[in-house]
C-alpha cells in the first residue's frame, strides 16, 4: 500500500477524501505530502509503499497522519518508539500543540521523560488497575515511584 | 546458487511482462506436449493462436467466448482482491442461466420488449442467490466459501439436469431433456446484433462491466476497501471497514455478473438449456481473473487470449486431430507458468556465489 493509500485509510472522513464515496486522489496525495513535509518523513515519494520506510519513519507517517487531522480526542500509544530523538522531540511538541488547541489527548508510554514532558495528569497502571490521575506538576519521583508499586500517592502520609 | 530477494516495492514492469511472459512459456511448453503427441510443434501453436485471428468467422467467434469469461471474471477478481474467494462461478452462471431461461419460457409465447431485460435481471438474482449461499455460510458459521462455493457448483449441475428433464422441458420436444429454444422465441433471444461481429448484448454488458469495475477498483472507496481488505484484514478493520458487508457485497457481485453471462449464453450462444450447457466458463474465468491481474483491463485481455486457446484448441482439434483434453491441459499450464513467474514481480533473483567452509 503506497503512503497516499495510506493516509486515505483513516483521513477520508475528516479530511474530506471522497465525495459520494468517489475518492478524490488529488486531496489523498495533497493530504500526504502535508504530512511527509510536516513530520519530515524521510521516503523518496508518497507512491512509495509505507512498508518500504524505516520503523522510525513509518511511526512519524503514523503519528503525523493521526495529529494533521486535529481530532479532538486521540489515544496515541508509545508515539515515539524506534523514532530519532530529534523527530521523536517534534512528535511530541505536535501532540502537546494538539492538546493546546483543545483536544483530549491519552498518551500512553512507558517512557516516562516523555510523559513527563508532555503530560498535565499522570496515571499509572499497576497489575490491572489505574490510579487515580495526578496533576503532573504536583508529582516527584517518589511519588510516581509509589504510583508504579501499587500504592496510591494520595494514601502515603507525607 | 541464486536467491530469492523481496523487493521493497513491488514492481511495476514485472507485474505487466508476466503474464506475456506466462503465454510464452505456455507456447513452448505446449510446443514440447505436442511434440510428444507426435504433431509438429509449430504447427500447433499456429494453429492454436494465430489461425483463429485470420478468419473472420473465428475472429467474431473471439468476442462471443471471452464475453462470459471476461463478465464472470471481472467479477472474481474483485472478491480475489478482497480474499475472499469464489470457486463457483460456473454454478452461479448455471443457476443465472436457468432462473432468467425460467422467467422466459413462462411466458412463451408472449412477445415483448420487456421479456429479455426481465430474464436478465431475473438471471443476475438467480446468480446472486446462489452466491449468498457460501456468502451467508461464512459471515454466520465461518464456513470457508471455497468449498462451499465449488460444491454448489456439483448442486447446480444436477438441479439444471432435473430442471430440463422436468418443469423447463420442452413439451414438443419428443421428450429430449432439454428446454424449448430462446432462439426459435424472438423476445426471448439473445442474437448477434451486428451481423459477422458475434457481438450480442452480453458482449455489450460485458463493456460496461469492464469500465464499471475500472471506476469502481480505482476511483470509488469500495475498490479501495476492497483492495485494502486483501492486503491487510487487520488495518481495513480499524479503518472502518466492515469484513462482512465486503464479503456480501463481493460475492454477491461475482454472482450476479455469472447469472446475467449464464442468461446471455443460454440465451445467445448456446440457444437453450441441455445438461451440455455447462462448459467450464465458471472455472475458466479464475484463469483469467488472474492472468489479468485482477485488473479490468487486464482481464479483457485475458479474456481474449483465453478465447483465442478455446477456438484455437477446436481447431486443432480439428486440423491435427490431438485430443480435447490437450487444450485442457493447455489452459492450466498458462495458470501453472503465471503463478511461477509471478514471483518475479515481488521478489528478485540474485546469484550469489557459494560459500566455502
């Protein structure tokens, strides 16, 4: 599946891609050549297959293509896996813009600068169960440390 | 020593020279198979593809075998890309066939405008009734629509053999089992339109089908699930696509473009409904689903080659006096040699050298 293909598979509602379920490639291709240049996708062109791009290319392609929609509610998980640091930086600041411009977004990692980074609330999931989510700026280590072994933070005298 | 080597994009060139390619090989491995039967090999080929060319009556005779081909096949391929695979195009021809020959013949002998366009859509439900068998079968139970597809076909068979033997048989037909002929009912028949051309009216759908099939695999979001469904079942789910409306929908296609070239066959070409009927197009047209590539253009080619081995064989038949079965087998090498050199357009061979130890 070529990228312009791909970014068709979930872009045709938001995006407009088709009208009367005619697909209007012309907007498909526009649509992912916005989305190479904007998360610098490294692919010689968007008739190229997406599985012929690098993990860490495909994932900016992924991220970039999910972000340039501007839902208003996205789960992302592990955005920035196998991604370089310097792309892996631009993925994030795009998520946090997104957050910015209103939308809901649930990141979910195991990097936990990155939560850092970007996250308001922070919930940790332990043996099945979430905690209750803090406000990130409120948390330090050991606490998030006390998070991750089960123990709600609230419940831990100070 | 040489190795296969995936090719990170599937190549273009390969996917077009392969089937010419295929054709070749198929020629030359014939010439060998005739050579061993003890004809000139030459000869043969000759024949078999060029011969039928020259002639103007073989040449209309061209159009009249790839109609039902290219018709059924065109409507394969869609279901091929998506996965889902129906073997028993030759029941749904049958089936289309005699429930559109049954609309027609009820109301002998009345004559009308109306009847042929009503026998055909009459054929294209018969068709797409069969096909929701094994399509209902699997989205219900998960059936695989292979097997039940291709054992319709054997129902389908001896349903046509009670058929003409009982309700559909000709009453002043000296009690042959075989229907009254669409071609002695005039608002029932199917007749060449321009005289010498072999063009009839399933010729002319089979057109339609073609350009209907190009716009919808290229331009409407239906190919596009369709294509997608075929390369990534899991990817087409979380895009929204629904596993078994495609199914419903894709054999529901292939199963009434089979019904309406089974209605212009019995109605056209082979004049009426006998248990000779049935001559292999169902299953031929696999054959040329994919030495098109599953591609509406493609396809019509194919058609037309395919035609061209049917009319071809007869000759040869005729001329060298080889055995019916040797086009059969004819025929299946194009398959065998087309899914051989296929490889060629997703991997590339490379030669490496051996190592020493």
């Amino acid at each position: 599946m070529s990228l312009t293909e791909n970014a068709l598979l979930t872009g045709n509602v938001r995006q407009k891609l088709s009208v009367n379920g005619f697909l209007r490639w012309g907007a498909a291709r526009g649509f992912a050549r916005a989305i190479v240049k904007e998360f610098d996708v490294r692919t010689p062109g968007i008739s190229n297959s997406a599985k012929s791009l690098s993990g860490g290319n495909l994932q900016k392609f992924v991220v970039g293509r999910e972000i340039l929609q501007k839902p208003k509610v996205l789960v992302v998980n592990q955005p920035t896996w196998g991604v370089d640091a310097a792309a892996a930086a631009s993925i994030r600041q795009a998520l946090m813009n997104l957050a910015e411009a209103g939308a809901t977004v649930v990141v979910i990692s195991q990097d936990l600068d990155e939560l850092l980074e970007v996250s308001d609330r922070l919930a940790v999931l332990n043996e099945g169960r979430l905690t209750k989510p803090r406000e990130t700026s409120e948390l330090n280590m050991d606490e998030i440390g006390l998070m991750m072994g089960g123990m709600e933070a609230s419940n831990v005298p100070a | 020593m040489f190795q296969l080597e995936l090719r990170p994009n599937s190549s273009a060139l390969w996917t077009a020279v392969t089937p010419v390619l295929a054709v070749i090989a198929t020629m030359i491995a014939g010439g060998f198979l005739f050579a061993a039967l003890g004809k000139d090999p030459v000869e043969a080929i000759r024949v078999i593809f060029l011969d039928p060319l020259l002639q103007p009556y073989t040449r209309s005779q061209m159009l009249v075998k790839a109609a039902p081909l290219i018709l059924i096949a065109i409507g394969l391929s869609m279901g091929f890309k998506a996965g889902i695979w129906n073997i028993g195009a030759e029941g749904q021809f049958i089936m289309g066939a005699i429930s559109g020959g049954a609309v027609g013949l009820a109301f002998y002998p009345t004559q009308g405008a109306w009847l042929l366009p009503l026998m055909a859509t009459a054929g294209a439900l018969g068709g797409f009734a069969w096909a929701m068998i094994p399509a209902l079968l699997k989205i219900k139970y998960g059936t695989n629509e292979i097997l039940v597809s291709l054992m319709l076909v054997y129902v389908a068979t001896n349903f046509l053999g009670g058929m003409v033997s009982g309700p559909l048989r000709n009453p002043e037909g000296h009690n042959f089992p075989e229907s009254r002929s669409f071609q002695d009912y005039a608002s029932a028949s199917n007749p060449e339109l321009f005289s010498g051309t072999g063009i009839h009216y399933g010729v002319l759908l089979m057109f339609a089908a073609v350009i209907v099939a190009y716009i919808i695999m290229n331009r409407h979001i239906l190919g596009f699930q369709i294509n997608l469904t075929g390369q990534s079942p899991r990817a087409a789910r979380f895009a929204g696509v629904n596993p078994n409306v495609l199914i419903a929908v894709t054999l529901g296609i292939s199963g009434a473009l089979a019904g309406m070239a089974g209605l212009f066959e019995v109605t056209g070409p082979a004049g009426k409904l006998t248990t000779n009927f049935p001559v292999g197009y169902g299953f031929t047209a696999i054959i040329v689903a994919f030495l098109g590539r599953l591609h509406p253009v493609g396809i019509f080619l194919a058609g037309l080659v395919m035609a061209l081995t049917y009319i071809g064989g007869e000759g040869a038949q005729f001329v060298l006096r080889v055995p019916a079965a040797a086009i059969s087998v004819f025929q299946g090498m194009l398959l065998f040699f087309l899914l051989a050199v296929d490889v060629l357009s997703n991997y590339r061979i490379r030669w490496v050298r051996k190592e020493h130890s």
